[in-house]
C-alpha cells in the first residue's frame, strides 16, 4: 500500500504524539511506585551543662527517624473517647420552628434611619413673556367695511390694519370690534388686547 505525502504527515504527527503520551504516562506511574526514599536521622544535640566537662563538644544524640512523629495509624483511644461524647443541649430541635421558642429581643432602635420622603417640587419653566405694552382705545371702519385699529405706546398713537407692524416689534393679527390679537414678534407671543373705555 502506498501512503501519499499527505497521508505520511498524518502518520508521523500521531506517532509523535503517542510518543509522547506514552512518556508522560510512564513518568507519572513510575513516580508514585518508586520504593520509598530513606529518612535522614534526626539528630538533636543535648544542652551543654556549665558545670559538667565530661560531655565532649560535636557528639550528637541519635533519637530516631522523623517518619516516627508522621505516623499514619489511627488511635483508638481518642476515638472511643470521641464516641462516648453525648450531646446535653437545651432542647430545642434546630429542625423544628415549634420546639422551644427562642425570644428575640426587640430592637431598642431602628438599624434604619428614618428619612421622609423628598416632596417633588417641579423645575421651574421658563418665564412668562413680557406684556405687550401697547393699549387699544378705537377703530375705524372704511366704506369697503376694513377695520383699522387705535393703538397707544406711551404718548405715541398708532392707526394699523391686519398685518401691519407696529414699533418694529408688534404684528396686528386680527381685528374685532371689541379686541385686537397682536403678535410680540421678538418673544413669539401673542395677545388679545381688550378694548380700553372712554
């Protein structure tokens, strides 16, 4: 059988890669079964006495392996001790919310502050337009039947008809007999003007 390049590189990644594994596996087995390394003796040396000068400096006292002290073998004594313990409690069953009522004291104070409750004032809006100061004291009506209307600033008198602009500022939007609704054209305001009497 004939294996194509491709088929080759495919081959020898696998290989590889079983190689590997087999690697990594054999060195963690054989890691944890290895025999068990030999522990060093624990040597304490004993306490120079003042008085004594039989004892001869740099000799230590051999008091066994430290293997001794991590011994892993379970004491029955404790545990028998252990078992012999019975439990003396109040009573009271922490399963039940019957058995023995404990009383929970009241608080003296509240953990809570007491606030009250903002009280919603609103934005203030936007400021009322400025009145429109002129006064209407007249009309006159032409023989075609068009009103023309009597206006007064100030000392000023202003004779204006529908769509006419009064002091560069005021527009006259219609005209009635008793009214007039002028338009303040500088604040996109409008006004009804009521008739002023004599």
């Amino acid at each position: 059988m004939k294996l194509t390049p491709d088929t080759q590189k495919k081959a020898l990644v696998v290989a590889v890669f079983l190689l590997l594994a087999g690697g990594i596996l054999y060195y963690q087995l054989s890691d944890g079964t290895s025999a068990p390394r030999p522990t060093s003796p624990v040597i304490v040396q004993p306490p120079r006495s003042s008085g004594s000068s039989s004892h001869s400096p740099g000799v230590a006292k051999n008091v066994g392996n430290a293997s001794a002290q991590l011994d892993p073998t379970l004491r029955m004594g404790p545990m028998l001790v252990a078992e012999r313990l019975v439990y003396s409690g109040t009573g009271r069953n922490i399963f039940s919310a019957t058995s023995a009522p404990v009383e929970i004291p009241k608080p003296i104070a509240s953990a809570r502050p007491k606030t009250t409750a903002p009280v919603y004032t609103p934005p203030p809006g936007p400021p009322p337009p400025p009145p429109i100061e002129l006064k209407f004291f007249g009309t006159e009506t032409s023989s075609t039947g068009k009103r023309k209307v009597f206006l007064l600033h100030g000392e000023d008198v202003f004779l204006a008809e529908e769509g006419d602009i009064v002091q560069r500022r005021y527009r006259i939007l219609t005209v009635s007999a008793n009214s007039v609704l002028v338009e303040d054209m500088a604040n996109s305001n409008r006004q009804s003007l009521p008739l002023i009497a004599h």
